[in-house]
C-alpha cells in the first residue's frame, strides 16, 4: 500500500513509499482510509520541535476517518463496515491518563494515518457521525476534542460565560463552534481582519486583532467592562500566556494547549493569586470524551470548519498550506 512516510526530519524528507499492508492482531481492526486532517502538532513532527526522537521511516498524521474493513480476533466494539474516527490519544480511554496514556499518538509513536490503510486498536476508534461527509468527520478528532475537553468537560462552561479563542485554526474554530453553541460570549482574536469577519459569521461576539493591537489584552478587558473573561484557550503560549493572565476574571481558567510562540513562559505570579486563576494543562483527551463530544456535535448538527481539501498525491501542498496558518482545517483525501 502507499503511504506518506517521514523519512528523516524536515518537510522534504516526507515521502510517498510502497510499505506492506498491516494485518489486524487481537482486539485491533483494519479501516481503509478515506480523508485525514492536519494539525499543527505535523508541522512540529515534521520540524523536529514534537518528538527529536521520532523512528523513521514514520508514516504521519493522526485525525482520520475510514471504513472498517477487516476485525482481529477478541474485536467487539465494530464491524466490518463501520465508518470510524481514530482516538488521538490511543491508549486513553476515560478518566485521568496515567503518565504514558497520552504518548501513544499515530504518526509519532505508532505509524499514522496519511496511508490507505491502518491497523488501530478497537479503543481507539469511535464511529463517524453519519451526518458529516468523510472530509468533515476528519476534521474532528484531534482540535475537536482539544477545544471540547478544555472548555466543557475540564472547564464546565455554562451559557452567558466569556470566552476568549487565540487564532482561527483548528483548535480555536472548534472552540468558537462550541462555546457559541453553548450560549457563551465568545471574543476571538486573529493576525487579520478578513479572518475576524469570517469568526462573526461564526458565532464571535467580538473580535480583536492581535497584529494592530499587540497588547489585546487590554481590549479584551475593555469588551468585558474590565471585569476579564472567564475562559481562555491558550493556543499560542509563550510570551502570551501572560497576557492571558491579565485578561482573565477572578476564578476565569485557562487551558494551556499550543506553544506556537514558545515552550517557556514567565508569568506573573501575582496576578495568578490576585485573580485565583485557574490555569490547567490539556492533553486532546480520552476516547469516551471523543464518543461524548460526537454526541453532542450531532445533536448540534455541528460542522467543522474546512478551509482546504488536498488529493492524497497533494498530501505536501497540504503542510505547505499548514505553514501558511489555515482558517480551520486542512483535510487530505486518501480514497474518493
Ligand atoms: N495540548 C493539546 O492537546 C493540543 C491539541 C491540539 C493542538 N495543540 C496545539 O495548539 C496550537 C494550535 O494548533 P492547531 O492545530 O489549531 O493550529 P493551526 O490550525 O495551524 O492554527 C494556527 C493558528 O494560530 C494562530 N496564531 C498564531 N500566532 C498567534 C498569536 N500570536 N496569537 C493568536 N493566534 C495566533 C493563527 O491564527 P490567525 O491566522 O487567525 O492569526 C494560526 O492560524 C499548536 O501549538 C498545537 O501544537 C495542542
């Protein structure tokens, strides 16, 4: 079968091989793939930044949707037939992970998904929601349930919260989809103003431009009468983590999710204590917060927002695209 593979560090090292189809053992099952998703977490594979100690060749990307075409022994969750997402995190399934659950993710630890096929344990795969085409339900897995598990089952959002969602990729696009959805305010910031317009058709109650207002902190203070919101998704990390400190509501919570603008952060402690911010790390989450959030995605009939869609042989174009900073998702199409 072919399989986009990386073969050494670097976008150029990312190559089409012929490698032999896999065979499902106990408990795993086959599903051919139809269309997989990009997330940023592919540019840092690609660059070296994610895993320094990834194995090559490595076949990549970890969001995608397929049928199931073939059961190993002891399989009882699927049939031959199903239409299946994969499970970020592939050996967590429900509650806290224990310290390895979350390491076991496609296209770094175990081989990924931008192949025709893909051998995968049953438990981490949930079935598609029949509602969504192939190249939505890609869309889901990984900024999905980053941005449902930081802000309803970690954060608890309730109507008539604020919310504030840095950027309008993957992640961010689901975090405005679903606080709006919610009933919460939601201010959304961007590099640019088309983008900001298209958040407003969204669901975006206010939105901000963090190129023209650097310090956007202020202007989210200012959209909440200065009494600061009570939810950030911290995408960008950083530097900017301290803006979010200033910008959040005593007891607001933030959820630690990117690094796009760096590793480390020095933040003010005392703002922390004067606000009594709760600031948590997130980490996508487990499979039954993925079969919860497509649940209600289908009671909401919520669509993700595609910004692009790539023939598989395309699959470079597609990472060219990824650099480029996408409004929502990147999908790449394996089988029509
Ligand atoms: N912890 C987790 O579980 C988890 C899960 C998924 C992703 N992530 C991380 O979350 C981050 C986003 O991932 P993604 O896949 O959603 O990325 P993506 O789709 O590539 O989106 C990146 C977006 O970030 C925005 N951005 C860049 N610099 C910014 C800044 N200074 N302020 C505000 N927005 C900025 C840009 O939005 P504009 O073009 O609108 O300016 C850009 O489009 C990455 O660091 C990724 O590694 C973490």
């Amino acid at each position: 079968m072919k399989a986009w593979q990386l073969t050494s560090f670097g976008r150029e090292n990312l190559k089409l091989n012929d490698i032999s189809q896999p065979t499902p053992g106990p408990g795993e099952a086959l599903v051919r793939i139809a269309s997989v998703s990009l997330n940023y977490r592919d540019k840092l594979l690609s660059d070296g930044t994610y895993n320094p100690h990834l194995q090559f060749p490595i076949t990549q990307v970890a969001d995608a949707v397929g049928e199931v075409v073939a059961l190993g022994p002891n399989t009882t969750r699927f049939q031959v037939g199903d239409r299946v997402v994969t499970s970020y995190c592939t050996r967590w399934i429900d509650g806290a992970p224990t310290s390895k659950e979350s390491l076991y993710t496609l296209g770094n630890v175990i081989p990924g998904a931008l192949a025709e096929y893909l051998v995968l344990t049953e438990n981490a795969l949930a079935l598609a929601p029949s509602y969504l085409t192939n190249d939505e339900a890609a869309a889901l897995p990984c900024a999905g349930l980053t941005a449902w598990y930081a802000l309803v089952e970690k954060g608890g959002l309730t109507a008539g919260q604020t919310v504030l969602i840095q950027g309008t990729g993957g992640v961010s696009l689901f975090g405005l989809q679903i606080a709006s959805a919610l009933g919460a305010n939601v201010i959304v910031t961007s590099s640019s103003d088309d983008k900001l317009a298209r958040a407003k058709a969204l669901g975006a109650h206010h939105t901000i431009n963090y190129k023209t207002h650097p310090e956007w902190e202020d202007e989210a203070l200012a959209l909440t009468n200065k009494e600061g919101v009570d939810h950030i998704l911290e995408v960008v990390g950083g530097p900017n983590l301290a803006r979010s400190i200033k910008a959040i509501k005593p007891e607001g919570q933030i959820s630690i999710i990117g690094i796009i603008e760096g590793f480390d952060a020095t933040i003010p402690l005392f703002s922390v204590i004067k606000q009594q911010a709760l600031i948590r790390g997130i980490s996508v989450g487990p499979l039954r917060a993925l079969e919860r959030m497509l649940k209600k995605f289908d009671e909401l009939e919520l669509r993700p927002v595609i910004d692009s869609v790539y023939s598989f042989a395309d699959a470079p174009k597609a990472y060219e695209r990824l650099e480029q900073g996408a409004f929502g998702k990147i999908v790449i199409r394996v089988h029509e």
